[in-house]
C-alpha cells in the first residue's frame, strides 16, 4: 500500500489494525513513520491466516493532527489445500498369515501452495507391531503365535511409508501401505489424512483385505507299486510300500 501527503506540513502517522481473529494475522511495515509534504510512504503488509474463506477487514490510518483517520480495506479469500489419491481403494485381497503385503499410491496436492498432512489408519491395532513369518523362523526368542503367547491387545499390522511429510504445490508424494496380518479377519478401514491448518480426517482411503483361516488336510497316500527292470538283466519283482 502506497501513503501519499497531499498536504504542505509533515503527516504522522500510525497504523491501527482491527480487533478481529484475522485483523492479528496482518502485519504492517512500517506501522508508523512521518511522511514529508508531497511525500510517499510505500507500507509492505504481511499476510498469514489459517482461518478459511473470505475475508473484509478494514485498518485505521490515524494522521497527527487530521480529524478524521484514513480508511484502508483489505479483502481476500484464504483458500486450502486441495488434494486427492491416484486411486479410488486400497484392495490387499486374500493375504496369507505373516507375509508382509505392500500396495503403493500417491497423495497428490493439486494447490498452489504446500500442504502438511499426517496419515494414519484408524482401527488397527494399538499393541507392539505383527511379526512376520521371516522374524518368527530367525528370532527363536520373540513369542510365538501359540494361543497362549498372543497378546490380549491386538497387534499393530499396517506400516505407512512416509506417515507425515509436506508436499509441495502441485506435487505429490508416493505412500506405501504394508499389511502383515496376525489374525484372521476380513479387513475394511480407511487410510486418513489429516492437515496441518486444516483438519483431521479431511480425506479417507478405502483400504480392504482378507486373511482367511487356514486348514491343515491330511493327504492320505495310497500304497505305490512299480517294477524297476536292469539293463541286461531279469530281476523277481519287488513291491515297495510308501507311508
């Protein structure tokens, strides 16, 4: 903003801001000063507000000896992030007990300006992370998944990679979900988004799975037969009984 002495004396003068939630979030330089006859004033206003929607606020310029202050009306709208996932679900399908299983997608901020989100999944498990096949075979000490070792608190069985992280206008960041099931039930949560400034829960992902009951079956293998004949040579048949 430009402040322009149209009089023959010096101007003092001093910037006063309204006393409404957004009237704090300006800041002026200079707020105060002397402006010479026929002089300018060039005053830089900073702007930051995480309160959305349109905005009308109006400053008071107060002039030494000048009856009346100067009006000076801001308007604006304060616009947030927008932002969306490449794809509509996260299906993991049937996944098998202690296997680690990683699908991937992309958070993309179509804004102008940078968003700050955390991502979460609501619903898993709040106790220690699932163990996977590979670390039950290797670590002879982690508890086993006998009945009577498994925690009453249900374990941890999603990792996201990154969970929180700022993206850039017009960017994206690539988000990878990894599902290691320690029970057995069908899945159906959401993966949130919650943004810096914004809110909690301002997007969700469906995210699907399965991880069925396994069934051990006897395989009953019937007694094998077969004649083993030498080059050259006449051998009595044998029988051999497989078990």
């Amino acid at each position: 903003a430009i402040l322009y002495n149209k009089g023959s004396i010096d101007a003092l003068f001093n910037m006063t801001p309204p006393t409404s939630a957004l009237g704090a979030c300006f800041v002026f330089s200079p707020k105060e000063g002397i402006i010479e006859p026929s002089g300018v004033q060039a005053i830089q206003i900073s702007f930051s507000s995480t309160i959305l929607g349109n905005f009308e606020e109006e400053f008071l310029v107060n002039v030494n000896g000048s009856p009346e202050p100067v009006k000076l009306t801001i308007r604006g709208c304060v616009i947030g992030p927008t932002f969306h996932f490449n794809v509509p679900a996260l299906h993991f399908g049937d996944v098998s007990f202690g296997f680690p299983h990683t699908l991937i997608c992309s958070l993309n901020n179509t804004s102008l300006i940078p968003m700050t989100y955390k991502l979460r999944i609501p619903g898993d498990g709040l106790g220690h992370k699932s163990i996977s096949y590979c670390e039950q075979h290797v670590d002879y000490k982690r508890p086993s998944w006998t009945k009577e070792e498994i925690s009453s608190m249900k374990p941890k069985e999603f990792t996201i990679t990154p969970d929180c992280g700022t993206i850039r206008p017009q960017g994206f960041a690539a988000i990878r979900v990894t599902l290691c099931s320690n029970t057995v039930q069908k899945y159906e949560l959401a993966l949130v988004v919650d943004v810096e400034g914004i809110g909690e829960e301002v997007l969700a992902l469906l995210i699907t799975a399965s991880a069925p009951e396994l069934c051990n079956r006897k395989v009953m293998l019937s007694v094998l037969q077969w004649k083993i004949h030498r080059a050259k040579r006449s051998l009595p048949r044998d029988t051999v009984a497989v078990t």
